[in-house]
C-alpha cells in the first residue's frame, strides 16, 4: 500500500467497469458472440467435441425411428394378429432403445476428460494472466472477484460445454428433423403441433433479453460475496479484536439478501417460460389428438399412423421444453465468459516494452549520463533517476502528479536513506525500481541502461525488494526465504537467516526451517514475518537492494543486531532505504528527503540536522511541526 492516499472515483473492491450491487450492469455483446470466445481453448480438443455432438445427434435421431416402427407395428403385426411379427416389432423396439442408451452414454465418455482438460487450460491461463497484471490491476479489483471467476465462472463454462452446447445443437437438429417427420406422416395435424413456433421463439426472445441481465448480476453479487468472506477470514483478528462480527454479519446478510433477490428474479423468469413452453405444446398435442382421433373415426387416418404421429410429438416435448433451461445455462455462460475476458483482455505489464519498440534507451541522450539534478554521478554506473514524474491512472482529473521531477543518483555501492513525511511518495518511489508501477515521466536507469530496456525478469534478478508490510505464503520457512533468488541453496538461506537475526527463531519452530507458517505467515509475529522478508531479499544476493522500512517491527535490541549484520550486505550492493528513525538512516552513507513528491535535500544525516529544518524535525519525531518545517523549508527555497 503506497504512502500517497490514491483516490478512486470507483466503489471500494469494485473492479472498474463492473456495475455495482444492485444496479444493473453495463450492456454487454450477445450471448453468441460472448460464447465464440471460448473458442481458442475448446479448439485443441475440437474433434472429440464434434465426435460427442454427432453421435448425441444419431441417438437422438434414433429415437424418432422408434415410432415409425411402432406404426408398423401397430398398422401390420398387431392389426394382422401377427404374434411373430408382434414379437419381431418389440426385438427392434428394444434395440432400438439398447443403441439410443449406448450412444448417449459414449457422449458423455467423449466430452468427460477433453472439458476438464479446457477447464484447466483456462484457469491456468487467468492464473497466468493475473500473475503478470500490473500492480494497479490489482490496487482496482477485488479478489473475490478474481478468485469467483477461477472457480465458478469457470465450473459454469465447463457444465456449459459439457450440456448445453451439446443439447442446443442436439435438441434443434431433433425438433427439425421431428417436424419433417410430422408433416410427412400428416401435413394438417403437422401444422397443428407446429402453431405454438412463433410464439415461442418471441417469449424465448424476451427471456433472453431480461436473463442475461440478471445472471450477470448475479455473478458479480457472488464476486462481492467472496470477498467479503475473504476479507473476514484473513482479518478475522481485526474483527474479533473490535467485536465486529456484528456488523460483519450484517454485511454478510445484506449481500447474501441482494444475491437471493437477483436468483429469485432468475427463478421467476424460467418458471414463467417453462409454464408457457410447457403448456402451449401440449395444447398443440391435445389438439391434435382429438383431430386425429376423429379422423381415424372417419378411415381417414389409420390407427398406427396417429400412434406414430402421436409418439413423434411426445418425442418433441423434452427438446422443446429444455430450451428454456438450456438458454438459461447458455446466458449464465455468456456472462461468466464475459467476466473471464474482462481479466483476460487487460493489458499485461511484463510485455518486453523498450526491446518490443526496438528501441535501445541506454544509448540515446540518456544512456551516458545523468540529469542534472541533486546527486549527479559520473559514468552511469548505480541507480538512478532523472526527472522522474509519476501518478496514479486513477487519480482524479487535475489532481497534482504523486512524484514531480526526481532526480537522484545512488553510486554503486552506496546506501541511500530516503526520509519524508507520511504522504510523500516515498513507498511509491520504491515501488518504480522493480516496475511494480511504471513511471509516467522520465526515467530510471540501473548501471546506465533504462529499466523498460530490460524484461521483468531480468530487471527483478538484479533488484531485490523488502516491503514495510511483509507478505509470507502458505509454506515453510525455508521456502519463503528461499522465493527471493534463483538457484539459492543451504547456504545461502543460513546466511540470509543470520543477516536478518532469524536463524535463532526459525531453528526454534516445530519443524524448523521446514515449519509451515500457515496463511500470511500469521502464526509468527509482525518481527518475525519482517525478518524473514529481510531475509528473502537479500538470500540471492542482489545488486541493487530496495528496503521500505524493513525494521519497523523489531524491537531495539533485535533491530540494532539486524543492523550490524545488514550493514555487511549493503556493503557490497547499491540499496535505496525507505527510513522513518534515526538508527536506520544511519544504515546510509548519504539521506535523500522527500516533501510533496520532490527531492527537497539531500546530503549525510549530520549535514541535514543542522540546515534543514523539516529533516530535524521529521528525525526528533516532531510530527506535529513537520507541516510549519516543510512550509518554512519551501519559503526558504
């Protein structure tokens, strides 16, 4: 979390562009082309696909035999008292039924494992993607939406592929090839049973169009609800520390409330079209039925036709009912493709930006040198950076830049301490070395060369970082340590555990270096999660060191032992450390002061003291008097 308050114009844990609760959300393309999509991933497993849907369609199609052969059946065998040939009509009959069965279950085989594979193939995919998401991404969207549309957007989407994709292509091709059937046999009672068509494809229209709406807001309601369990669950300390669970509780209930109204409306929408898809067919039947009857009362119609005629109708009934609850599932999985391309359609920010441009920073004006500014340095060589301009992309409109014009230079293996107010910018500007944030003016060079001229990974095997909050995984000791360099070993992890004064307490877990430290790291204290980040950015010995407030945790006799075995490391690499007391900015072989985004002084420690006033009053921790200190050091320049 930056230093620097970041206004949003935005709901808090709402991603940009996502509707609020309880509003409806923004128009979004059809459901046709929203599915289409998918398409990239369903692709590599197209034939077992294609292969499942035509052999849904033979089985369905052999359903529509069964009641030809009961006309013939009825109008031969059965009229004729033919027991031979009653009994050859029910062998066909039953195979007909054994082959329908077994090509239905081989659909199911066929689809099972090349769909659990297309899930897999996206959630790694969004995992991915979200992992290479610049941190602004994040700063703007809430994990709950993340993680709800890893899990259940995507469960939809694979029931949707497995289903009713299938049974849309199925169930059309069978109502299709049933209708032919019915006018063949007989067109006047055909027409009839195909009335109810125009109306059904207006209602289907409508719900449609009403469907999409609420099952997008729906997701996006589950979305809200996750996070909040998330958020309770991590800050369950917080919470039971204040005696939230109130107020929790009622949160959780007045999102849940919101999320069982939206299904409700769902629930209202496809009970209304399943009563009419229901009911305006078997009018069309009965219809048809007593026509029938009374036409095969007159010789007009035999007998096994209207039974073949009737069997084929009642055949139709399952496809024609199921459209509603196929277009239901089909729009509930439009919207959570909509929701997983909304991630997937962010721009990444490790793409290779200055060598995919074709361009060389470090050799244009810029390369050789440094601009002018506080800290000047011969040859290019260390950290640098020069008139560096940086604000938030989600800063209100006119609002002042967060860093104006920094120029500063930290020689190679020097320590700069970086002090200022709370406010300042100085997390932010920590933040634009390993291009957590990308800066929007200027530059930042390490040993002459711009860092967009290098890949992610290559800039962040030079830099390492330590945060003021420190961020552990669900994992051991050793392994959280040992996340902060390639190709680390035994070696190196003992080392970086005696730098950081954690070798003692971590020898003391259960399980010591192999001790689970659960969760965010939260079965440790804030000093002992603190150390072992210090020790995870120095375990790979890197060349440039950035430290925001790495001792803030540590007690005054554990920081200056901390101190004395990190005074070793920066020793030997160039580090930029974010300090607020005096013991830390002794760390520094030179102190750079940050006030209103801008580098005000820089010189050593003592040197500060004595001329600048807001530094002496920011170092004797005279909060109060650093705003009139930061006044008078304005007017003064």
């Amino acid at each position: 979390m930056s230093d620097t308050a970041k206004v949003t114009s935005q709901q808090p844990g709402r991603p940009a562009g996502a509707p609020a609760a309880g509003q409806p959300p923004a128009p979004r393309r059809s459901a046709v082309r929203s599915l289409l999509r998918l398409w990239p991933f369903v692709r590599p497993v197209r034939a077992r696909l294609f292969t499942a849907a035509f052999v849904a369609v033979l089985a369905s199609c052999i359903g529509l035999v069964i009641p030809l052969v009961l006309k013939w059946l009825v109008d031969g065998p059965i009229a004729d008292r033919d027991p031979a040939g009653a009994w050859l009509g029910g062998g066909y009959l039953l195979l007909l039924g054994l082959a329908e069965a077994g090509l239905f279950g081989l659909r199911r085989w066929l689809v099972a494992r090349p769909l659990a594979s297309v899930e897999a193939a996206m959630r790694e995919s969004l995992y991915r993607h979200v992992q290479r998401l610049p941190v602004a991404f994040h700063d703007r969207w809430a994990s709950g939406q993340l993680l709800s549309r890893g899990t259940t957007d995507l469960q939809l989407l694979r029931l949707f592929l497995a289903f009713p994709l299938t049974f849309l292509v199925v169930n059309a091709t069978t109502i299709l090839v049933g209708c032919a059937i019915l006018l063949v046999q007989h067109w006047s009672l055909g027409l009839v049973l195909l009335a109810p068509i125009v109306p059904l494809i207006v209602l289907c229209s409508v719900f449609e169009a009403k469907y999409a709406v609420a099952a997008r807001r729906a997701q996006d309601q589950v979305g809200d609800l996750t996070t909040v369990v998330e958020e309770s669950v991590l800050g369950i300390r917080i919470v039971k520390g204040f005696g939230r669970h109130r107020s929790q509780a009622r949160a959780f209930r007045a999102l849940t409330a919101r999320l069982r109204t939206t299904e409700l409306r769902k629930a209202r929408l496809l009970a209304a079209l399943w009563a009419f898809v229901m009911t305006l067919p078997e009018l069309a039947i009965g219809a048809a039925l007593v026509l029938g009857t009374v036409q095969v009362a007159d010789g007009e119609l035999s007998a096994g036709t209207l039974v073949a005629f009737l069997s084929t109708a009642l055949a139709l009934i399952w496809p024609v009912e199921s459209i509603g609850f196929l277009l239901a599932m089909s729009n509930d999985a439009a919207a959570a493709t909509d929701r997983f391309f909304e991630v997937l359609d962010e721009p990444p920010a490790d793409r290779d930006d200055a060598r995919a441009a074709g361009e060389h920073p470090a050799e244009d004006g810029f390369g050789g040198g440094f601009a002018k500014g506080h800290g000047d340095g011969p040859g290019g060589a260390g950290l640098a950076f020069h008139d560096v301009f940086f604000r938030y992309p989600d800063a209100p409109a006119g609002a002042p830049p967060t860093l104006r014009g920094i120029d500063l230079h930290i020689r190679p293996g020097e320590t700069l301490a970086l002090v200022g107010a709370t406010g300042s910018g100085k997390t932010t500007l920590t933040a634009l070395v390993p291009r957590l944030h990308d800066v929007t003016g200027g530059r930042i060079t390490l040993d002459g060369t711009d860092i967009t001229a290098l890949t992610r990974d290559e800039l962040r095997a030079r830099v390492a970082v330590a945060f003021e909050e420190p961020t552990l995984f669900s994992a051991t000791a050793a392994e959280n340590v040992l996340m902060g360099g390639e190709n680390t070993g035994t070696d190196d992890l003992v080392r970086a555990l005696r730098v950081a004064q954690a070798e003692e307490f971590v020898d003391a877990l259960p399980d010591g270096r192999d001790t689970e430290v659960g969760e965010q790291g939260l079965s440790l204290s804030g000093g002992q999660r603190q150390r072992l980040a210090l020790a995870r950015a120095v375990v790979g010995r890197p060349r440039f060191l950035v430290l925001d407030d790495p001792l803030s945790a540590l007690d005054v006799h554990t920081e200056a032992l901390v101190e004395a075995a990190l005074r070793q490391v920066l020793a030997t690499t160039t580090a930029l450390v974010v300090a607020h007391r005096p013991s830390t900015v002794l760390l520094a072989d030179r102190v750079a002061l940050l006030s209103g985004g801008r580098i005000a002084a820089i010189g050593t420690h003592h040197q500060l003291l004595r001329e600048n006033v807001e530094y002496a009053a920011l170092m004797s921790g005279a909060a109060a008097d650093v705003g009139t200190a930061r006044r008078e050091g304005e007017n003064a320049r």
